[in-house]
C-alpha cells in the first residue's frame, strides 16, 4: 500500500473523481493526501522518522499552500484546521515515541505559533473565546497525551532525575516522579533551553488549560448580546456560539482541569503548586456550596490540608483568607473544632489584620451553633498562630539537694487590642527529673496587682501546697498508685498586649537533673473545652509555624534568658540570665564533709596475693550522721567481683562478707578506722576501687548524702620471667643394643604390669629462668618449683630444683633459678621428639609477717628434638690447674646410622690449645663420645670464642655446638666461654714450646695469606690502570697483535673504544663498558684492602703474643732446673736414653739380636709412618685445590647471576675469546663443580684411610718404644 500511494503521489495528472458529485482535487490537496497516507503507513510499521517526515511535509504544504488558498468564513477552513492540529498531534506522538521530548514539545509550540500566524492574518484574529478555547483543548491534548503514552521520565514505577530544590517542595527525593524530561541530545552542545522548550509532566498543561478556561470565560462575558447574530466575528471552531458560550458551565470545567493537574503536582510532591490549586479549588466551589451543601466539608478538607503549609512559610495574607473561609466553612458545616482552632488564631494582632464587625472573643465564637455535645478542642502552639508566647527560666542552673530553687513562667499576649481578655481555668507545668508537676487554679477573687497592666509579677513563692492524686493503675482493681502535685490558685486572666510573669519556688530532694517539658493551658466554659499546650525547653519539637515579624525581646549584656524583678517603686524590670541551658536544671548532691582515706595501696597490688586495706573515716559535719559503707571493684577480670571481708579493729575477727558495711552512728568531728580485704585477680588488670559513703544526718534523714572516692589499683605481675632452654651433657652412658639393663630383669618380677619400663635414650636440658621483680617494694621469695603437667612423645621427665634458700629480691632486682630436666624415652628405637608443659610456680610475701603468696606464671612449651645429632661443650665446675680450661665436646648420635664426623678446632689469636687440632670420629648408632681440650687463653677475664667444625659426612651437615654446662654461652658469632686467662709464668718449658711452635705455624700461615693478598690487590690495579691507558680514543684504529698461544699472535685493530672483556674467574669473561670496568676493579681492590688490613692486625697480634713468649721461655732456660729433667745414657752421656737404644750400645742394651729385631721393626714402621704422612700431606694439597676451585666456581657464578640475561660471556681459549650463551655458561660451571665435589668425596675417603693407617703406625711405634724401656 505504501508503493501505490507513492506511486499516486508522483503521478503528472489528477484522475477525474469516480463520484459526480465529488469535487475534483487540486495537485497540492493530491500531494497532501498521499502524504498523509504514507505516514498513516509508516507509522503503523513504527517506522517513526519516516512517518514524522512525511507528515512535516504535509503539514508543511497544508500551511504554504492550503491555508493560502483557502478563505477563513468558508468550511474547509475550518477542516484544515483540524487536519493541522491532527497532523501535529501525530508528528508529537512521533518524537514521544522516540523519545525525542525537546522535538515534541517544539513541535507543540510552533503549531501555536503558525495558528497565531495565520489567525492573526487571514482568521478573525486571536483575541476570540474561541481561540481561548482551542489553547485550552490543545493544552489539555498534550497533557493527555503524555499521560496515554506512560512515558518512562514521567512514570511513577522509574526513578526521576537528580534535580536542584524547586519551588513547593520540602525535601528532594530521588525515587519521586521526573519533573521535566531531560534533553539528552542536546545537553552535550552545552545549550541552554527555556522552559517553552522543555516537556513537563501533565500537571502544567492541564493548568494552562484551566488558566485559558478562566481566559475564555471572560473574553465570551465581554461579547454584548446584540453581537451575539453575527457569526463572522466570532471564531466557533471547535466551540459553540456565543448565545450557547455564555450558558456553559465554565467553572465545572475549569474544576475538572484543576483537579486533573494537582493529582499530578502531589504524586510529584510539588507542595507549593499543589496547594495553589487547591486554593483556586477553594474559590471555585465555595460559591457552588450553597447549592450544594456536600461541597462544605470537602472544601473544609481542603483548607486544612492548605493552611500547615501557609503558615509554615509565612504567607499571612493567604493564611488570614484561608481562616476566614475555615471560620465560614466550620459554621456551615457544623465543626466547632474549626472554628475554635480559626478563631483563635485570628486574634494575633502581629500578622492579621482586625476585621470590622467581627467580635475578638474566644468564649463567643461557637455563638450560633448548635451543638450536641460539648467540644473539646487540643491545640499544640507548634502548630498554629499563637497570640500568646510562652518561656520558663530557672533562677540558677544548679541547686544542691535540700535547697529552694526559683522559676519564673512569663506568659505574654498579642492579641488584637479590641480582643476580650483571655481566662484560662486552669495551668498545668510539667518537668522531667527531679521536679513535681505544678497545677495552678484560676480564682477571679484573687486580684494580683493592677488589672491589665502592661507587666504584672504573680508571686507564687511558698503558696504551692502537695496533692495526693489516687489514680487507679488497674481498671477495677483495689490496687492504686499515688502522684503528688503542688497545687495552688491565682488568678489566670491575661488581657491583649499584657505580659504576666508566674514566680514559683520548691525544695528539691532527689539528686539528678530536671527539665521544664510543657506548659498547657486549659480553658473550660458551658459552650467548650480548649488545651492549648506549649512545648518548652530545649527538647521541644520544632514549630511548624514560620517567625512571627515581631522583635523579640531579649535581655542585655548577652543574656540567655530575662529574670523580671520588682524595683524599689514595685515596677517590674528584667535582669539578664546568662546560664547556657536557662530552662534546664543541675540537681547537686548536698556537699558531704565525711573523708574516707584508703591505706595499703601505696606500693602496689600483685596478683593473687591477699590485700588488706585500711580505711579511715573522718566525719566533717557539725552534726552526728548515720553512716554506711561499700566498695566495688570497677574493671575486674570476670563478672563476679572478690568477696569483700571487713575486719575488726583488731583484726581477729571477720564481721561480714559482703560489699556493703554498716558503720554505724559517727559523733561529729570525730573519726573511725576499720579494714578490709580481699584476693586480688589472678591475671594482671587495670581496675578501680570505689569506696563509697552514705549517710544522713540525724536532723535530716529524708536528704540522703554521697560521698565516693575512686583509686586506682592495678593489679600487677610481681615478676617479669625470661626463659632460657639450653642442653646439657647427662653424665650417664647411653643404652645400647649389646647391653642389658638391670631394671629390665627387675620388671619382670614387679607385680605392677601398668608401670612402663624405661630404657630409651636419656638427655638432659636446662631450664634457666630469670626472674626481674618490677614492683616498688621488697619481696622474699622462699621457693619455687617447676611442677610439670603433660610430657608428650612418649617420655618421662625428672626436673630438679637444686637447693632452695630465701632470698630477698629489691626491686629492679633480678635472681636465675636453673632447672635441671632429665628426658628419658619410653623405648628404645623411639627417635619423635617430645613437648614439655610446665609453668613457674613462685612462693613470696612482703614481710615475714604477711601470709605466703604463690604466684604462677606460665612457661612456653619445651621442645625435645631427639632426631639430629649434637655437639656440646662443657666445662667443669671447678677446674684442677689454674689459667688452663679443660673443654670437653660431647658429640651425640642419636639415629640408626654409623656416623662419621669431621672435626676441625680453629686456631684463635685469643688462645693456645693442645688436642686433635682435626681428626675423624665414627660413631654407632645410639650412641656418644667425647673430645677434651686444653685451652690457654692470653687475656684475662675476657670471653674466648673456641671454634670447632663439627660436620656429619653421612649427612655433609655442620653440626652447630651448644653450651653443654655452666660456664658456657653462645652469641651471635657462637660458642663463647668467660674464663681466666693463662699466667705464662706457671707453664712448663715444653708447654711454652708447644705454645711457641703453634703461634709460629699460624704466624707464617698468616704471613704466607698477606703476600698473596698484596700480590692480588697489585694485579687488579694493574687492570684498572690498563682499562684507562690502552682503551681510549687514542688507541683506536691502531694496529695490535692478538696473541693467540704464548708464541703466536695475529695482527688486529682496536675497534671499540667503550667495551671491555672482564674476567669474572674460571676462564669466563663478562663484557662492561670502560665505567663499569673500571668500578668492579676498584671494588676488588678496596674489598682487598680492607682483608689486609684485618689480616695485618691479626699479624701484629700474633707477633706480639709470640715475643711474649719467647721472652717468658727464655727466662725459664736461663733461669734453670724449672726444664725437665732428660734421662741420659751412662756412655753416650750427650744422648737421651731413649735415643741411644736406636744404636748398637752394649751398655744400653742386650742382648744384641733383641735389639737388632726390634730396630728392624722401627725402621719399618717408621718408614710406612713416613710414608704415610707423605700422602697424608699429598691428599691434603689436592683437596684443598680442589675446594679452591670450587669456590672460584661458586664466585663466578655468583657474579655471573647478578648480569642480565643479555650479556655477552667469552670463554678463553688460549690467548683467544670465544662467545658462549649464559645459560651454557652457568649449565658449565655447574658440572664442574658438581664432579669437583665428586673427587673431593673420593679423596676425604682416601684421607680417612691414610691418617688411621698413619694413627696406628705412631700407635704401633710408641708401643715398642715403651716396651723396650
């Protein structure tokens, strides 16, 4: 269809109408008809753009060329009218559909500007009702629109968007209702639109509507009933004649519009527009009322819906009009509520205007109504005009217990002043806290002062009498509960523009706080009852009604509040109270003279130990008081508190147990002292101490009095432990596997099968604990145990204290208490390492007359680890010779395996030692053995560090060594031992020898490292010289010979200037450039500088020791008979003994043959010893090149790791370089050194070997040498 009307469309000719009574169509009408086809046709596909297009082009052609064509008085006119407006509605539906709101309401706006236009030039104009009337349904078109299209920016399911605080509403709330919609296309060309621009939601447009009603209505009123017949100057589209105009009911429509718009302002919370409407609604259907007598109470409704708001922003003029229409609405709608609540406000002078005719008496506003029952009508100032103004002040913002405190309630009227005075039959003023609510009763014969004077004073002081009021807390129940009131009667009258000021006066008897809450007035006549309350203070709720335009009265100099008093010619003046909270009231308790004091705490409170306190308390009053006692513990570890035990004064004797003690009657002036006591916490805390006294004195024992007095007591540890677990050698061998335990044969014939026999490995440990005392008083600790709770691993434990002495600990004050533990397997082949529980269990007290105290602490758990071999050193108690330390290294072995261990004792420039200086120990498994050393140290009393290498060689695991007794520590660098030094003085000739011939090979080893370090630091200076002299721009270009063997070179050209080959060792070489070269080689020499200089120290050290001596050996040769004694042949006198036996001597020896055997068996044995030690010596240089090579392996690839990845290695080869990639490099490296440890196995096999083979030759030797003596 779309094709045959666009094939109709481009036709040249207009066929003949099929109809002879059509008229033939011109070519625009032909155009437009098939336009508005296609887009009929467009839009049912929802092909929404195309359908719009065409329909702007019809609509475009209606106005350009039919519009033109076409006569105003003649029908088509008006049908293109209607073409036009449908057109439009169409072409706006289009764009809503697209969501194109800024285009739709554009469109909506042009089509009444072109309608303007053509009105205005070919039409009767736009000044017509009928004009009026067609803005008013176009209005209303759009509007319904919207509405029957449920667009999504208007819908009440969908978040609207985040807008700025518009006119009429209180809060903004982003989950209400769009406003407008926003122009989405055009918001990022930063144009600003008007708001003729802007769709809004529906309400606008249906009060626009309203408005053109209001429009029509009177331009059809101003149209005279002889031009009423002339239908030519009148525009009726789409409305009736003027004679039918001016029947139609134009406030019925206007009302239906009004209604349709507010709906839409209140779902959109648009306050302001909404209550707008409402007050239009208000003035149209108030004169419709008469008529319709159900439209009173709606219209009632709506005043009291639009009246809160009024008054909230201050719109008096409005307010005022909305009042007199409450007054009329209430009269004829019978509510005498309204009318009260109207009348009432009516009266304020400030911001209404007095009405002529109107009687300003509140009694008298219901006259005329007739009621069925009496009214009672409750008003909240907050929430209306009020003529009165309501404050309450007290006199001072603190008042103890047992003292008058003064209030004032000043109470002023605005009322108009043609207005009655207002009587009030009764006030009633409410507190919170300590106060009694206080009732005060109108009496007409009381006169207070002159009548109607400006301000009056009420002196109520002492006139305020108590009321027991019986209220029933149950319905029907005999039970009651009683309130008291202070009641009292005045005369409670206020006349207009009249300020009364209430003095009030009571006794306070509750300590606390109090507060003036509310005020409420009450009014009670034949006709009706009225409350009119005040919310006071600083908790009232805020107004609801906006600032009266009046000038608030304030005191001067600052004042919170005004204080009115009676000058000396009784005319009242104020006096400013400057109290921060005037209408709030600080009840303080009566100032109490008891003291309480508190002794015993002075030095501190332990845990766990019984605190006893003294207390005395010393009565400051005048008068004799009635005394009682309690005390709390803030801050205790549980929720129970300790018992509190009071005792006698000469405390024997416990009189209670509770927290509280009654001390009795206290003569004035006069003082007690009692104690009390208790069990402190068992944990460390921070608590509190409350002591608290109450008493009344016997004059008053209806004001009770407090005093309380807080100390802090923490509670504190008495000692700060440090723990220290370290092992011991255990005295005791080792059970094996070819021995037999009595006890195993003992087990048998026990007749406790339960009991486990115990044959497993035995070690011992040692628990050694510090303990620090950080109170500030003295403790004597009387013992101390170690009890242990669990031994976990199958073991048992035996622990010993060792000898237990009293002891006095000061503070700051530390003592060691060593623990001896014992640790046995189970089993024998149990190897799992077990765990110790234990704690620290201390026996203390203050004084020898204080009771004992335990205190414990807890121990971390010991760990036991049986699996890994070990290596102790000892010392004993109490050394035989003095200057000489006998070391002994116990080395255990606790597994399955046959272990060898490689033990090596380091020379120290600190001491001289005689013992196996390295040799090999094989053990069995399960079990242990020890070396002993003799050690010499130079200094005295200074601590030495022996080192021994200890390493597994079925593991490769250096052993660590441990303290094995007293005497021996360890710190960062080791073992470390606090001995005596050696007197060279007491040492033997062949004792200074051996000293002397040790410090000689360590002198010449040390002396051999220094030249070879000075000979490396002398190399790398030559590379950094040749890096900076033969690599420069200078040598660029120039001939060189590359030598490629010692004899061979090749002729070559320096090429690049900034790179060098560096040798990393091993044979690699690393390429840097000149700067980095240069830095690495002056890193080595500065690395070597610093090795020499320790090395040169530790040279001049052992050259010092050295000459002492020697010196010292020298005095005993010359000295004399201090060298021992040689034994000398009779014949060969120049001989030893034992050196002569060698030869052929008769006088030695004999017979001959028995010599000659025997000196053929030495020199035998002498020469495999020799040979021995030979290859001893030969083994030895070989594995130590060998570890020399691996660790230049190791350097190398350890410098080679810190280059990236990218770098270019060379290997050597000859005098040439050759490029390797860095991961065969490393790959390389690796393999060597993996078979250099490979050999040095090989070789530490052979070395064992060869020195047991060398131990048992010397062995050997020196049996035959003792047997021939």
């Amino acid at each position: 269809m779309t094709k045959h009307s666009r094939r109709k469309r481009n036709k040249g000719s207009i066929p003949t109408p099929t109809v002879p009574t059509a008229r033939a169509l011109s070519s625009q009408a032909w155009i437009l008809r098939y336009e508005i086809k296609l887009g009929i046709f467009a839009e049912f596909r929802q092909e929404m753009d195309a359908a719009g297009k065409n329909y702007e082009t019809a609509y475009e052609k209606l106005f350009t060329e039919v519009f033109e064509s076409t006569s105003s008085w003649t029908e088509r006119w008006s049908e293109a009218r209607l073409l036009s407006d449908v057109l439009t509605l169409r072409m706006i539906r289009c764009n809503l559909w697209n969501a194109n709101y800024v285009a739709a309401k554009q469109r909506w706006s042009y089509h009444m500007k072109r309608t303007r236009d053509i009105l205005d030039r070919k039409g009767k104009g736009t000044e017509t009702y009928g004009f009026a009337a067609w803005l008013s349904r176009w209005n209303k078109c759009l509007a319904e629109l919207i509405q029957s299209g449920n667009l999504p920016v208007f819908t009440t399911e969908i978040s609207g968007a985040v807008r700025p605080p518009l006119i009429g509403l209180d809060t903004i709330e982003h989950d209400s209702p769009a406003i407008y919609a926003e122009a989405l296309a055009i918001k990022s060309t930063n144009r600003h639109l008007s708001n003729m621009e802007i769709l809004h939601h529906a309400g606008f447009y249906y009060l626009a509507a309203s408005e053109w009603i209001k429009t029509r209505k009177a331009r059809v009123s101003k149209i005279s009933r002889d031009d009423w017949s002339s239908s030519d100057l009148h525009d009726t589209y789409l409305c009736p004649q003027p004679q039918e105009e001016a029947k139609t009911d134009h406030a019925a429509l206007e009302i239906s519009l009004l209604l349709s718009a507010r709906a839409e302002f209140e779902l959109r919370k648009q306050r302001r527009m909404a209550d707008s409407i409402t007050y239009r609604l208000v003035q149209l259907k108030m004169p419709r009322a008469s008529e319709i007598p159900d439209l009173w109470c709606e219209i009632l409704k709506d005043l009291r819906k639009i009246a809160p708001g009024y008054r909230k922003e201050g719109w008096w003029e409005f307010l005022e009009d909305v009042l007199w229409r409450i007054l009329e609405c209430g009269k004829c709608e019978g509510d005498p509520i309204a009318i009260i609540t109207a009348a009432f406000e009516l009266m304020c002078t400030i911001v209404f205007k007095e009405k002529e005719g109107w009687i300003y008496d509140l009694g008298c506003c219901l006259n005329g109504l007739v009621l069925k029952d009496k009214p009672m009508a409750v008003v909240r100032a907050r929430e209306v005009v009020s003529m009165l103004s309501v404050s309450y002040t007290f006199e001072s913002s603190a008042v103890h217990v047992g003292q008058t405190v003064h209030s004032q309630l000043t109470l002023s009227s605005s009322a108009h002043p043609s207005s009655a005075p207002l009587v009030f039959s009764e006030l009633e003023i409410t507190y919170e806290g300590g106060l009694k609510t206080v009732i005060i009763k109108h009496d007409p014969l009381i006169v207070e002062g002159t009548c109607g004077a400006p301000i009056q004073l009420v002196d109520l002081k002492g006139r305020l009498q108590e009321d027991h009021s019986l209220i029933d807390s149950v319905a029907g129940s005999a039970t009651t509960s009683s309130k008291t009131y202070l009641v009292t009667n005045a005369d409670l009258s206020i006349y207009p523009g009249q300020t009364k000021v209430y003095e009030l006066s009571s006794i306070l008897r509750e300590v606390g706080s109090a507060k003036i809450m509310q005020a409420t007035f009450g009014i009670l006549n034949e006709r009706f009852g009225l409350d009119l309350i005040f919310m006071l203070g600083e908790d009232a709720t805020p107004s609801l009604v906006h600032p009266l335009p009046t000038k608030k009265v304030l005191s001067t100099n600052g004042g919170n509040a005004l204080w009115w008093i009676s000058s000396e010619d009784g005319t009242p003046k104020k006096r400013p109270i400057r109290a921060a909270q005037p209408e709030r009231l600080i009840i303080l308790p009566r100032p109490p003279k008891i003291e309480v004091f508190p002794k015993g705490l002075e030095k501190g409170t332990f845990i766990n130990e019984v605190v006893k306190v003294e207390l005395e308390v010393m009565n400051g009053e005048d008068e004799d008081a009635d005394v009682k006692l309690s005390v709390k513990l803030h801050g205790w570890a549980d929720e129970n508190p300790p018992e509190i035990g009071w005792v006698s004064n000469d405390g024997s004797k416990s009189m209670t147990t509770t927290s509280a003690y009654n001390l009795g009657i206290l003569v004035a002036n006069s003082k007690s002292t009692l104690w009390f006591s208790f069990v402190s916490s068992s944990i460390p805390i921070d608590c509190t101490m409350e002591i608290k006294v109450q008493y009344h004195l016997l004059s008053d024992p209806e004001t009770p009095i407090e005093k309380t007095a807080t100390v802090d007591m923490p509670i504190t540890n008495p000692f700060h432990p440090t723990f220290d677990f370290s092992p011991r050698v255990h005295p005791e061998p080792w059970s094996d596997y070819f021995s037999l335990s009595d006890d195993l044969f003992n087990k048998v014939n026990t007749n406790n099968e339960n009991t486990p026999h115990m044959n497993g490995i035995t070690q011992r440990w040692c628990l050694t604990t510090t303990v620090l005392a950080v109170g500030e008083d003295t403790i004597i600790v009387e013992g101390w145990e170690l009890p242990m709770h669990t031994v976990e691993g199958g073991a048992d434990c035996s622990i010993s204290a060792g000898e237990q002495k009293p002891m006095l600990l000061n503070p700051n004050q530390s003592i060691n208490l060593p623990f001896i533990l014992d640790i046995q397997k189970y089993t024998f082949e149990d190897r799992s390492p077990s765990t110790i529980d234990t704690s620290l269990s201390l026996h203390w007290r203050r004084t020898s007359e204080s009771p004992l105290t335990t205190t414990t602490l807890p121990v971390p758990r010991l760990f036991i680890p049986l699996r890994e071999p070990r290596v102790l050193a000892s010392l004993p108690s109490n050394p035989s010779t003095i200057g000489v330390l006998p070391l002994s290294y116990t080395i255990e072995n606790p597994t399955n395996y046959f272990l060898t261990f490689s033990v090596l004792m380091e020379t120290n420039p600190d001491f001289a030692f005689s013992g196996p200086k390295q040799t090999n120990i094989q053990l069995l498994p399960m079990s242990k053995s020890t070396l002993k050393y003799r050690l010499y140290p130079y200094v005295r009393n200074a601590w030495i560090k022996p080192s021994l290498k200890v390493v597994d060689r079925y593991f490769n695991k250096a052993l660590k060594c441990s303290p094995g007794s007293e005497g021996m520590g360890m710190d960062k660098m080791g073992l470390v031992s606090n001995n005596p030094a050696v007197d060279l003085n007491t040492l033997s000739v062949d004792n200074l020898a051996a000293v002397k011939k040790q410090l000689d090979d360590e002198l010449e080893h040390l002396s051999a490292s220094f030249t070879k370090l000075r000979q490396a630091q002398s190399k790398f200076r030559e590379c950094i010289t040749s890096v900076k002299n033969g690599v420069n721009e200078a040598q660029k270009g120039k001939t060189l010979l590359v030598p490629l063997t010692t004899s061979l070179y090749v002729p070559g050209k320096l090429t690049d200037t900034e790179h060098v080959l560096v040798d990393v060792g091993t044979g690699y070489y690393v390429e840097k450039d000149i700067k980095d070269a240069t830095k690495f080689y002056e890193g080595k020499v500065e690395l070597l500088g610093k090795n020499l200089a320790d090395l040169e120290k530790a040279v001049g050290q052992k050259s010092q020791n050295l000459k002492v001596v020697e010196d010292v050996l020298r005095q005993k040769v010359l000295a004399g008979g201090t060298a021992p004694p040689v034994e000398r042949c009779d014949v060969h006198w120049n001989f030893p003994a034992h050196h002569c036996r060698l030869y052929t001597c008769p006088s030695c020896l004999s017979p001959m043959k028995l010599f000659k055997r025997r000196a053929s068996v030495m020199l035998e044995i002498e020469s495999r010893a020799q040979f021995s030690h030979q290859q001893l010596q030969i083994v030895k240089a070989q594995m130590a090149a060998k570890q020399r090579d691996i660790r230049l392996l190791q350097l190398t690839s350890r410098e080679l790791s810190t280059l990236p990845p990218q770098t270019k290695v060379y290997e050597g080869v000859g005098k040439m370089f050759v490029m390797e990639g860095m991961e065969d490099v490393q790959k390389r490296i690796g393999n060597e050194e993996k078979e250099l440890k490979g050999g040095i196995s090989a070789l530490e096999k052979k070395f064992t070997y060869l020195e047991t083979t060398f131990q048992k030759t010397q062995e050997h030797l020196d049996q035959i040498l003792n047997r021939g003596r």
